[in-house]
C-alpha cells in the first residue's frame, strides 16, 4: 500500500540495492545513502530500513543497543533534545545503560 501510494505522487522507488553509508549535506538540508556499487543517493527524505544497528546510527546519536520494550512495532531515531519537551515521553523512552 505504502508503495503504491509512493509510486501515485511520483516518487521513484529503487529496490534491490544494498546501503554501505548513509550521509546528510553540509548544509544540514538533505540527507542521502551509498550503495555498494558506489551510487549516491540524494533527498529530502530518507528512510533507512536496514535493520538494527543501522548505518545510519552514526547520523542520529549513535549505535543503540535494541532492548524489547514490549511495545513496540517499528523503531525511529530522532534529536535527544526532543525527549525534554515532555516529562511523560522522556521518562517513558528514558536511555538504558549498557549494563541495564
């Protein structure tokens, strides 16, 4: 569905490639993902779906252990910062330690 609805407003969708990097313009405004054969991929969006330990962690806080939070049914990745806008959030997501 989420592909069909894509493919409607015109995005072109590339499948079968594998992502070595993932990187953001100097500029902060776009981000984008190498493949294995050397290709440079650009956009205002990029959704990396690679799986946990993502490439992509570098960009976003770096490497997270995933550890079950018996709730969840997909994983993102966003500015820390964002957790201290609401208590109710920031103590629900609080970070777990290495040894936790």
């Amino acid at each position: 569905m989420f592909v069909k609805q894509v493919e409607r407003l015109g995005v072109k969708i590339e499948f079968n490639s594998r992502v070595v990097d993932y990187f953001e313009s100097e500029d902060g405004k776009k981000g984008g993902c190498v493949t294995d054969d050397g290709k440079r991929y650009e956009a205002d969006v990029v959704i990396a779906a690679d799986g946990v330990g993502s490439k992509s962690q570098k960009l976003v806080g770096g490497q997270v252990r995933a550890v079950s939070s018996g709730r969840a049914m997909w994983r993102a990745a966003f500015p820390i910062e964002n957790l201290d806008k609401d208590p109710e959030v920031k103590e629900h997501y609080k970070m777990i330690g290495p040894n936790d």
